[in-house]
C-alpha cells in the first residue's frame, strides 16, 4: 500500500510541475510584453523548472540510494542471522551423532560381553555333557 501512495504522490509531483511550466509558458506568451522581456521571462521560467526537475531527480536518487542501503543491510542481517542458526543446528546435529554414536559402542560392547559369557556357559554345558557321556560309557 505505501509503495502505491508513493507512487500516487510521484505522478501527481510530476504532472503539477509539468502543468505549472506549460501553464507558465502559456501564460507568457498570451501576456502583453515586448518580445525582448517575453524570451527573458521564458528563459528564467525555464531555468526555474529546470532547477525544480533537478531537484527532484536529487532528492529521487537520494532516496533511492537510501532505500538500496537499507535493502542491503537487512540483506546482510538476515544473511548474518541464517548463518547463525546454521551453525547452531550443526552443533546440535553433532552432538546427537556423537551421542548415537557412543551409545551404539556401548551396546555394541555389551553385546559383545553377554555373547562371551553365553558362549563360555555354552562350552561349559558341552563339556559337561561330554563328560557324563564318557561316564555312562566307562561304567
């Protein structure tokens, strides 16, 4: 909405200084006065407007350059901001994977531990039946 007045308040800046200087010129040429008076008159109008135009081209670029400057720090802001979150993302997803990490060794090692002891029951349970077997067979 703001940059649909801005642009309203533009044109209408436009065209009231576009009427006023042909309104000017109109008027001076419809005005009683020597020839030599009527070409001095219109130069200074015309130097006027071109002084008002210049001005107006001034204060445009002005502000423009203002708006560019603003768009460019917060630009650079939201930029700096992305980075941040970026970082603080990648430091959480390493620390969850460092986590996942040492807890699957933990499991690993603990399945490894209950493997060694099952394995040993299981030799020793073999070796006790192979001496009751050699047993029964002896007797």
């Amino acid at each position: 909405m703001n940059n649909e007045e801005s642009g309203m308040g533009k044109g209408l800046l436009i065209g009231f200084l576009t009427g006023a200087a042909v309104g000017s010129i109109i008027a001076l040429l419809f005005a009683p006065k020597s020839g030599k008076e009527l070409r001095e008159e219109i130069k200074n109008k015309s130097q006027d407007f071109m002084e008002d135009a210049e001005n107006y081209v001034a204060n445009a670029k002005d502000k423009a350059s203002q708006l560019i400057n603003e768009g460019k720090k917060k630009s650079e802001k939201l930029v700096s901001d992305t980075k941040e979150k970026v970082d603080s993302l990648l430091g959480e997803a390493e620390k969850i994977l460092s986590d996942a990490k040492g807890k699957a060794g933990d499991y690993a090692h603990a399945g490894k531990e209950k493997i060694e002891k099952e394995s040993e029951r299981l030799k020793t349970a073999i070796r006790a039946g192979m001496d009751a077997y050699k047993t029964e067979k002896e007797s």
